[in-house]
C-alpha cells in the first residue's frame, strides 16, 4: 500500500497526531503530513515542528490552504474542485 499524505488531527482519543506521526517515522514511513488542529498556542506549534511535521492548520481549515498543502506534499498534482486527478 501507497500513502502520499498523511492529514491528521492535534487532539485524537488515543493517539495525538504528532504521536501518530512519530510512530510511522519510526517505521520508516517518511511521507509529508499535515497537522490540523483548533489548538494553537506555543507548546503545541512547538511539539508539531519537533516532530518534523510538514504543515500545520489552524481549524477551522481554510479549504484552499488544504489543497496547497496536498499539492506540494503530492508533487504538485492539481486536486482542483474535481476531485483527485
């Protein structure tokens, strides 16, 4: 299986998403990852960025700022209103 972008939340029941990012990471799974959350003081801009997490996005998400995000984490594929091409 192929992933081309991991879209993950902040805050999640059982594993936060830079924990969800860093496990991958640990795997050897180094794919671009964007980090969304409604939660955006210091300490968690801080932890996303330790984690070497590509993008961050304040909620609620700016859905122009998500396709930019997924078209450079992608190479640059226009998403479009289209969906996916």
């Amino acid at each position: 299986m192929s992933t081309s972008c991991l879209i993950t939340d902040y805050r999640m029941p059982r594993l936060s998403g830079v924990e969800l990012h860093r496990r991958l990471v640990d795997e050897g799974l180094t794919i671009p990852s964007v980090l969304v959350s409604a939660y955006s003081d210091h300490v968690a801009r801080d932890r996303i960025g330790d984690a070497g997490i590509d993008w961050f996005l304040p909620k609620p998400v700016d859905p122009k700022e998500l396709l930019r995000c997924l078209e450079a984490a992608c190479g640059r594929r226009n998403f479009g209103n289209d969906g996916f091409q």
